[in-house]
C-alpha cells in the first residue's frame, strides 16, 4: 500500500486503441494524476494499447484466452499477470471481457471500469452504436459515461463512482456522437482516478456524481 504522497501504482486492461490507456499515462505525467502506470495488459495480441505502453517504457503483456480454457481458468492467469505488476488499483479502459471471481476475488474492491453508458443503462458491447440507434428511433435524447467499481461478475452494474450525461445534437452520426462520448470517457476517467489516487485508499468510498449535461 503507498504511504502518502506515494505514486498509486496503476495496472491497466485494454483490448484495442487505448486512446483512455493514453488520457491516464498523460495524466500521469502531468501530475494531474498521483499514480504510477506500471504495466497494460489485454486479451489482444495485435492491440495498440499494448504498443502505447511500450513506447512510454511501460510493461506490455498479452494473456489471450487459449482455446479450450474456461473463464475460470483464463481469469486466473489472468489476475497471475496483473499481480506481477503489484498493482494498488486496477483499471479496465475498454476492456472486452467479463471478468470472473478468480480475477476480482484477487482485487477485491481494487478494479475500476470505465462503460459508455449511464447506470443500470446499454450494458455490454456496442453501447454507443446501441445509444444513437435509439436516438434515431426517437426513443432516447442522451446517453452518457460512467466509471465504476467491479465487485462481481453482473455486466455494467457496480457501484458507481462518477457519471456525466452527454446530450444527443442535430445530425448527429455513430461517428460524431462516438467522438464526443469518447472525450468525456476520457476526462471522466481522468478525474475520477484523480480523485481516487488523492485520497487513496479512502477514494475508493467516493460518493456517486451524477456529473452534468454536455
């Protein structure tokens, strides 16, 4: 556990671009976040979040899921991994696997994600493209962002920590509305680790923010 003023040491999970791996090591960097990125891990061999991480001189592993293993047992080699980085927190940034207990049960209230949706909405895949369908169908008029804790395996549902809505505009496209949800993931997540790694370990008790329209 860091003592105060320590870097909180940050393992990450992603699956494809990273561009909220690249907002959190930016931050790092910054100092706008106390924490330390010390390894990325993902699922995917080709992902360029794994790139990201090794051109910054962070660690980089891939744990794919091999043909004929369980969930069980790939979270298991899975959470082996992450250890090997000791992390203090954990953090999904688009990563596209549920994760099991013997991943959580090693991390228990220690791993946040980040989901383009607001609570109890579009949980799974495809949340945005899902969003903006709906909006085409009159049946929404804005979606929005959410970081939460992951305490079990339920998709999309722990305890929240922060949120922000983002309205729907004229004209909008999946590829415009997607740009701009993933702009306020990234400040979304940003801010809220910020505001974890501040206060940690206690930051972990924030209390929901149901954020604003934008």
């Amino acid at each position: 556990m860091p003592g105060v003023g320590t870097a909180v040491r940050l393992a990450v999970l992603a699956s494809g671009t990273g561009t909220n791996l690249q907002a959190v090591i930016d931050a790092c960097a910054a100092g706008t976040i106390n924490g330390q990125v010390v390894g990325v891990i993902s699922d995917r061999r080709d992902a360029i979040a794994l790139e990201r991480a090794r051109r910054h001189g962070i660690a980089a592993t891939w744990v794919g899921r091999a043909q004929g293993e369980s969930r069980d047992a790939h979270g298991a080699r899975l959470a082996d991994a992450v250890a090997g980085a000791s992390p203090d927190l954990v953090v999904l940034a688009g990563y596209m696997r549920l994760l099991p207990m013997t991943f959580l049960g090693r991390f228990p209230r220690r791993v946040i994600n980040l989901h383009p949706a607001l609570p109890g909405e579009l949980p799974g895949v495809d949340a945005i493209g899902r969003a903006h369908a709906e909006w085409v169908a009159g049946t929404r008029t804005h979606s929005g962002v959410m970081v939460h804790l992951v305490v079990d395996e339920g998709v999309d549902d722990g305890p929240v920590l922060a949120t922000c809505h983002v309205e729907f505009t004229p004209g909008d496209t999946v590829d415009s509305f997607g740009a701009r949800m993933h702009a306020h993931e990234h400040a979304l997540l940003v801010e809220t680790l910020r505001q974890v790694c501040a206060d940690w370990p206690q930051g972990m008790g924030l209390t929901p923010n149901p954020g604003g329209r934008a």
